[in-house]
C-alpha cells in the first residue's frame, strides 16, 4: 500500500509539473491561452505549417480577401496577418475590460477614438482589414521593409519588435490564401449541424463581401455554389476561402482543377478536373 500511495503521488507530480510547463510556454504577452484537447483545427502548409482552430482560420481568410479584392501585393497580406496575429491572435476581440488597451478593438485592435472608425465599424473584419491595408500602403517604401516595422508604421505599438515573430506564420498563411501554393488549406472538421449551416445564398453573399468585385461570377445551383476562375491563383484563392470557412458554415465539399476537399476526408485528393471554376457544397440549399 505505501508503495502504491508513493507512486500516485509521483504520478500526480508529473501531471502537475507537465500542466504547468505546457501552461507557462503558452503565456505569452501577459495572456494565458488554455490548451484546447481535441478541439478542431485548420491547417496550412507550404514551405511549413501552421494550425489554427476555425474561427482563427475563417478571419485570417477574410483578411487575405479583403487585400485581393483590393488588389494590394501579396506581400501586404503578409503584413495584415502578422499584426492580427500579433495583436488578437486572429480573433475578432470585443473590449476586454480592465484588461483592455484603451479603447481598443477587433482583429487588429484598432481604436475609435484614433479614428479607425466607430466601435461597431472596427468589428467589422472587412472594414478593420481595409483600413488596415489602406494605411499600411500609405507608408513610404513599406515593401523593402522588415515585417515588423512596416506593421509598427501603421500600429505604432509600444513593442515594435513584436510583429517579426509572426512572420514565418504569417508567410506560410499568406501563400496559401493567396493562391500560391494548390490545396494548402485543410481543415479536420464537419463543421456545425445542418440547423445552424449556411445556405448557398448566404455563403455565396460571404465570399462577395470579402473578395468584393473579384468573387462576382459567383453562381447558386441549388445547394452548390460555383465560382469562375481566371487562372490558378485565383481558383486556388477562392478554394482555400471556401475550406477555411467550412467549418464555421457547413461547407462538404470543395473541388477545383483536378483536386477535391471533403469535410469527410479532411484532406485534399484527386478528382475530375472541373473546368476553369471552383465548385463547393454546402449543406442548405439558398
């Protein structure tokens, strides 16, 4: 018995000290980020990987959107998505109380009374992220700039240095999302139940709002939704979207080129070659 007793303890030691390793490595900035077990994810890769849960997937999405439907280098998508990353850790923040910096809000945590627009505006992820681009592209030289003072230019952060850490990340987000790389995004999620889908129609009016002019070829079939695609990038653009806001909209299924995702495989494979558009499946019909 005291044997057994000695070894219940070491075992509730190890738990403990490796619970609060794992803990004091995620603190990071004064914020503790609780560890989600078996939560869904989203991944990108090319040339590395990052995961990211849905809701984190879904606005690095929209960021990169809203820059290609404005038709700012991919490089300025780099830039977005390091300072979200940064700043809220890709999610759409409402004010925190006293642990809020000032007035601050949103994905990039911008600020009404800075002149980044109302408190419900900076809400918006669409318009947070247009000013954001719209300020950044008013920088002089920002291109040639490190990742980190091009987004310190527009944020002016007490931490300058803050954003470099992103980079990496931020680059491997920015290739895909932007078309560079073909099926880089997979997410390992059904997504929400059929009750709480979107219809085709709304999913179709999502997709315009984010890419703006550039998703309006947009057609509904009933509960498919197919999208025309001048060329590769822009069809591996629209396709990764549509992945990364499966899982928050109930899309099945989504198929461009010669490449298939399916909420049930979780993974990009083979399929019949659809000709020069983008197809996807959602659960309702519009």
């Amino acid at each position: 018995m005291k044997g057994r007793h000695v070894l219940t303890v070491l075992v509730i030691l190890v738990v403990v000290f490796g619970v609060g390793g794992y803990l004091a490595r995620q603190q990071v900035d004064g914020k503790l980020e609780l560890p989600r077990l078996g939560a869904p994810k989203c991944v990108a890769r090319a040339d590395g990987e990052v995961s990211l849960d849905p809701e984190q997937m879904a606005n690095a999405a929209t960021i990169a959107a809203v820059g290609i439907g404005r038709n700012v280098p991919d490089r300025a998508v780099v830039v977005a998505l390091a300072t979200a990353l940064q700043e809220s850790k890709l999610r759409n923040l409402e004010h925190l109380g006293e642990g809020n910096d000032h007035d601050s809000l949103g994905l990039f945590q911008q600020r009404p009374s800075q002149g980044w627009g109302t408190a419900t505006q900076i809400m918006d992820p669409r318009h947070a992220a247009r000013r954001f681009y719209t300020s950044l592209t008013k920088v002089k030289g920002w291109q040639k700039m490190r990742v980190t003072d091009a987004a310190q230019r527009v944020q002016r952060s007490a931490y300058p240095e803050a954003y470099e850490k992103w980079a990496d990340d931020a680059t491997v987000l920015a290739k895909v999302l932007t078309g560079q790389q073909a099926g880089g995004v997979t997410c390992d999620t059904y997504g929400p139940d059929a009750d709480d889908a979107a219809t085709s129609t709304v999913l179709a009016d999502l997709m315009k709002a984010d890419f703006g002019t550039k998703a309006k070829g947009v057609v509904i079939e009933g509960t498919a939704l197919r999208v025309p695609a001048a060329n590769s990038k822009t069809g591996w653009q629209f396709a990764h979207w549509l992945v990364a806001h499966a899982p928050l909209t109930g899309v099945t299924r989504v198929t461009y080129a010669d490449q298939q995702w399916s909420a049930g495989d979780r993974a990009w494979s083979s399929a019949e070659k659809v000709a020069e558009q983008v197809v996807a499946q959602a659960v309702a019909g519009g």
